[in-house]
C-alpha cells in the first residue's frame, strides 16, 4: 500500500494490515459462536424428536429472507441462529473488502482503490446477481 501526503500518516501498511486481520479473525469467531449457540437451541428444542426420513424438506419458506431470519432468531430459533452465523460468516470477507477500499483512500492510492472496488463489485454480483 502506498503511504499518504504527510510526514506522520496515522494509516501505515502495517497497522491496515493488524487491522484487517483482526477484522478476520473477529468475524470468524463471532460467527462460530453463533452458530454453537444456534446449534445448542436447536439440540435443546429438537433433540428428542422422532425424525421422519420419508419427507425431505430442504428449507423452511420462513427462512428466505433476511428479515424473516432475523426476527426468528431474536425469538430464540436455533435454525434461524445458525443461519445467522453462516450469514455472519459470508459478511466477514466482504467486510474486510470494504475496509480496504477504505483504507487505500485514505492512503489516497486511486489504483489500489479501483481495485479493491472491482472486486468488491464482483463479490456483490456474485453474492446477489444470480437471485431472480
């Protein structure tokens, strides 16, 4: 990355880097607890049920949308909790690409920012793009 104007820039390569990593790590872990904790709710709810093998279900209709899966984890549902933490898990890198995109401005590196930019584009089409 390349440094700002100025004598004394507050975003060095290094500290955007500890930075980003961080980003990472903590969007990991915060996901995986979720979903440990999604996964303790649905074991407690569902653990003494009989499963019925001859009907597959793949999803709920009550988890396709985002609001529909946040309103039902706020009320403690252990599928909805999970998901929560997948969902959590899929933000972690775009996050990161979106702190980058940050940082190289204010480093003021155009390129870099082009960039970054372009990829996160392709990471929003690929996330959005193919959902008719």
């Amino acid at each position: 990355m390349a440094q700002a104007n100025g004598p004394q820039s507050p975003w060095s390569d290094e500290r955007v880097e500890r930075i980003l990593g961080t980003l990472l790590q903590s969007g990991v872990i915060i996901s995986g607890l979720v979903v440990l904790v999604g996964g303790i709710l649905y074991l407690l709810r569902y653990a003494r049920l009989p499963v019925h093998y001859e009907n597959f279900v793949s999803e709920r209709a009550s988890l396709r949308s985002l609001a529909a899966v946040g309103n039902q984890a706020l009320h403690g549902d252990g599928r909805a909790v999970i998901e929560c933490g997948l969902l959590l898990l899929i933000a972690t890198p775009v996050a990161r690409v979106l702190f980058s995109i940050l940082a190289f401005a204010l480093e003021r590196d155009r390129l870099y920012v082009a960039l970054t930019l372009t990829v996160f584009l392709i990471l929003i089409y690929s996330l959005f793009g193919g959902v008719t």
